[in-house]
C-alpha cells in the first residue's frame, strides 16, 4: 500500500484533520453564497465607483479571485491591497471591504482605520478579534467567517462571502446557477482526490508525487493570475517547501530568457501552467508559447485544467485541486500541514 493510501499516514500527520475541512469546501461555499447574498448593506451603497478589498495572506487572495473572475465582466473596478496604507486617495464613493480571518492582522487593521477616516463606505469581513470587535462598536457592517482552523482554510468561504454581498449590491454578475453548478461540480471532486481514492486513480496524489523534492514555479493567467498566488502559498503554508508564481503574460516579457541559463535548476524545476478554458484566445495562445518554450529548454511542466464549464466553477475546482496536492506533498515530506510557526513568529513580533 502506498503511504498516500495508508489510513495510518493520517492519523499521525494530521493532526487537525485539515482533510476534514478541505472535504467541506461545498457545503461552505453554499452556505457563504447564502450568508453574503443575505446581508444588509445601505441601499447607495449600489453606486459605489469602486471596490477595494483589503487584506493579508489567505483573506487577500480571495479579493485575487474575485477580481479575477469580475475582471471580463466590465462591472466596477476591483482593487487587492496588501499594505499597512492603502496607495491611493478615497472618498465618499468608495467601497472598502477590509478582510481579516483572525481580525487581529495589524497591517489589515491600519487600512480600516485609514477607511474610515477617509470617509469610506467600510465593510467588514472577519472571523473575530479586534477588527470585527470595532466594527460591532462603531456600527460598521460585518459579515462573520465561522470556518475552524487556519485561515487558509476560509478562502473558499470568504470568497462566497464577496460574491454574495457585492451581487446583493448588483455590482458583480454571479448567478444562483453558478453557485449551484460550482459546488456540485467540486463535490464530485472531493469524490475523486480525497485520500479514500487510491493514488492509482487520483489526479492530486499523483500530482504530489510528481513535486516531491522539486523546485514549484506556478504560472497563471486570465481567471487564474490570482489562483497562481493561492497554489504558491499553499505549498509554503501546507507542504512547508519552496514554491514561486508568476503571471501569464508578463512572465514572456522577461522570465522566459532565463529558462536555458542553468542546466542544474532546470532538472530541479517543476512548473505547473494553470489553465483556464475560458477568456480570449490571445491568453490560451500565450500558455501555448510558454509551455512550447519551456519544453525547448528541457525544463518539466505540467498543463493543469479543469473539468467546468463556468467561470465561478472553474475557480472552486482549481482551488481545490491545489488545496488537495499541497496536503498530499505535506504527508509525503512527513510534515503535519497545518502549524505554521515561522508564521506565527513573525506575527508576534
């Protein structure tokens, strides 16, 4: 039996049953679609000329795929700020959506601060702490993410959560058929990479077992710029190993020279092209040239698309895939996936 395939590797490497909550990523994206679609917000709030979501680490990725996903659709401008300040003025029109899982993220508490001493229209969305504790006391509109564990795990949820109250605003096109076909699509999913299906027959463990000792690059474009970002960190966060991403089609501008430079990085180097089967043909042409390019210079690849149709169901299946492969190359480096204390260090000090 393969030790991917071994209940006992479970048992004593996950010790939080983070494969728990990676299985509910459906029923938690339903129930945030809910929620969000649900809220009251002031009814102006509808002529907002633009959207700023502000955050850190995995609650700033979700604004990545909001706005990535928003992006075609011509609605309003989505800006993802990560900073202590935001970098550019506010005003009354503004839409300031600050997330932070913990609520206590100093960098995403000073961007509340600086949005509401602008004048901004300020939304909050927060698991607890002191984020969501001054927005209770100044009356500020907050929506709760109740998802255990690291915050990592929310950004399915917190995703769900700006959909449904910037649809309820009418500032972003997503549909209940969407939503509807996006988690039934990732429910068949988990079906396919949850660790009782045998490595034999699952796409995640195989692919983990591709990146075992690599060096990751991660290459996304279009509806997957953003999701590029979450695979990085979920190798480092999850797998605690090296992992870069970069963007398509910028990376054809300057990093695309330096493929053929060093022979012994290169039979380190594992990248993996995230595709979306939607968007114009220019961007499909642009993935076409840089795996034409990589496979020229000898350096591995992999072309990583999705079974769904839909925008929104594309985004939740590449999620998780990547959320599955990091866990599994955490087990297979003999590492628990979920404590991250490098990270807790830093943001103690």
């Amino acid at each position: 039996m393969h030790t991917l395939d071994s209940p006992e590797t479970y048992s004593s490497l996950d010790s939080t049953g983070l494969r728990e909550r990676l299985r509910g990523l459906p029923q938690w994206c339903e129930m945030a679609w809910r929620q969000g679609k649900a809220f009251s917000l002031p009814q102006d709030w509808n002529r907002s000329n633009k959207v700023v979501i502000a955050g850190m680490g995995g609650s700033a990725i979700a604004g990545d795929l909001v706005a990535d996903l928003t992006s075609s659709q011509g609605t309003i401008p989505i800006w993802v700020v990560r900073d202590f300040h935001l970098p550019f003025a506010l005003d009354q029109h503004s839409l300031v959506i600050v997330c932070s899982y913990s609520g206590n993220t100093v960098e995403t508490l000073s961007m509340f601060h600086q949005g509401l001493k602008a004048g901004a229209r300020v939304m909050v969305v927060a698991g607890g702490g002191r984020l969501a504790e001054e927005a209770g006391l100044q009356r500020i509109p907050r929506l709760h993410v109740p998802i255990p564990g690291e915050p990592r795990s929310a950004v399915g949820y917190t995703l769900l959560l700006l959909l449904g109250s910037l649809h309820r605003l009418g500032l972003v096109e997503v549909t209940e058929a969407d939503v509807q076909a996006a988690t039934e699509d990732t429910q068949q999913q988990v079906r396919q990479l949850g660790e009782e299906t045998p490595a034999q027959g699952n796409p995640a463990k195989q692919l983990a077992l591709e990146l075992k000792d690599r060096l990751i690059l991660i290459y996304g474009g279009g509806l997957f710029s953003g999701m590029a970002r979450r695979w990085k960190t979920q190798f480092n966060e999850n797998a605690k190993v090296w992992a870069f991403f970069e963007t398509i089609p910028e990376l054809l501008h300057n990093s695309v020279e330096a493929y053929a430079a060093s022979a012994d990085i290169a039979t380190r180097l594992m990248v993996l092209l995230l595709q979306p089967n939607t968007g114009a043909d220019r961007v499909r042409d642009r993935y076409r040239v840089a795996a034409q390019l990589l496979q020229q210079t000898g350096v591995s690849y992999r072309v990583l698309e999705t079974a769904a149709s839909r925008p929104l169901g594309q985004l939740l299946s590449m999620l998780l895939l990547g959320d599955y492969v990091s866990y599994y190359l955490a087990l297979l480096n003999g590492v628990d996936p979920s404590p991250t204390p490098a990270l807790s260090w830093a943001r103690s000090v």
